[in-house]
C-alpha cells in the first residue's frame, strides 16, 4: 500500500494564517485559494490588454522575428514560424501547387498549355472555369489521369472530377448509368 506523505504545517501567503497543504507546491490556504487565482487571472488579463495579446500567445512574450523572405518584422505564432502572415500564404500556395504537379508528373507550363488547349473549360462538361475567384485568382481545374498508367487526359470541373472518382472510371458503368437516365 502506498503511504500518503504528511505535509508540515505553512503559513498562507495571503492571509498569514497557518493551514495544511494537500501537496508540496500549495501555498495559499484552502479559504484564500480561489481569490488569489482570480486575481492571478485578473493580472494576467489586465497585462496582455496593456501590451497587446498578439504577445502573448502561450502567456509569454515573443520576441519580433525578420520575415525569411521579404524581412518584414512579425510577431511568431511559433518559435518555428519564418515567415510574415503573407508570405506564408504565398508559400503554402507554391507548396501546394508544387505537390500537385510532382504527383501527376507535369510541370506548370504544361498545365497551362493544357488549360489553353482546352479554352478553360472542364473536358468533359465543357463548363467554363476562367472567371475569378474572391481572391482574383482562376480557380484551379483538377488534372484527370489514368489510374492505371498514370498518363494525363485532361483538365476537369469538380462535379465531373467527383463523378468519375465515385464510378471508379469505369466505363461500362458509366454506359449503364446514361441508359438508366434515358429509362433503359
């Protein structure tokens, strides 16, 4: 059986009076416990108001960091982080585009030729996808590949992407679905 240690005796740090701990770190009595926590609480707000809480993410103050591409000083979410807000995203942009191409084995300049062969319209629907998105970028088309030999077909919309993920390309199901939609 495991023996529970006794505490000595301590004295409260906020009221003087002596009390027994319930472990080693206590060091307000039971009574002044719950005011000095909302106190403790009180100033740490009233701190991170007074300096800003972008300083204090995790409680403690960050240091300004040089962007490690434009070297725009910013405040670290992180102590990884190298990059300003905006840099960042542009880099996540590159990261992501980046991994696309790598997996379909194009490069950029071949997606857009490949976006000009096709006027900017999904291959299949011939749906136009050249208007602006919110931020003004075009909104990227999802490249079409063989499952099987891995080669480049063509640029699709997203519905036309989903509809031959869910029938697995399977051309002869996709005959028995088009008989179905003429009541075959």
């Amino acid at each position: 059986m495991r023996k529970i240690p006794e505490f000595k005796t301590k004295r409260c740090f906020w009221c003087g009076d002596e009390y027994v701990p319930t472990n080693g770190f206590q060091v307000y009595c039971p009574e002044c416990k719950d005011a000095a926590d909302a106190m403790h609480s009180l100033l740490i707000a009233k701190t991170k108001q007074t300096l800003g809480h972008a300083q204090f993410p995790n409680g403690r103050p960050r240091k300004p960091r040089a962007c490690a591409l434009c070297g725009k000083e910013f405040l670290q979410a992180n102590s990884t982080q190298k990059y300003c807000p905006d840099c960042r995203k542009k880099k996540e942009r590159q990261w992501g585009t980046d991994a696309c191409f790598a997996r379909y084995g194009i490069t950029q300049k071949e997606y857009d030729e490949l976006y000009q062969t096709q006027s900017g319209k999904c291959a299949v629907c011939g749906k136009d996808n050249s208007g602006a998105t919110q931020s003004g970028n075009r909104k990227r088309m999802y490249v079409d590949h063989d499952h099987k030999t891995g080669r480049v077909r063509g640029l699709l919309c997203s519905n036309c992407n989903m509809a031959l993920g869910f029938v697995h390309d399977d051309p002869a199901l996709l005959t028995k679905l088009a008989e179905y939609l003429k009541g075959g």
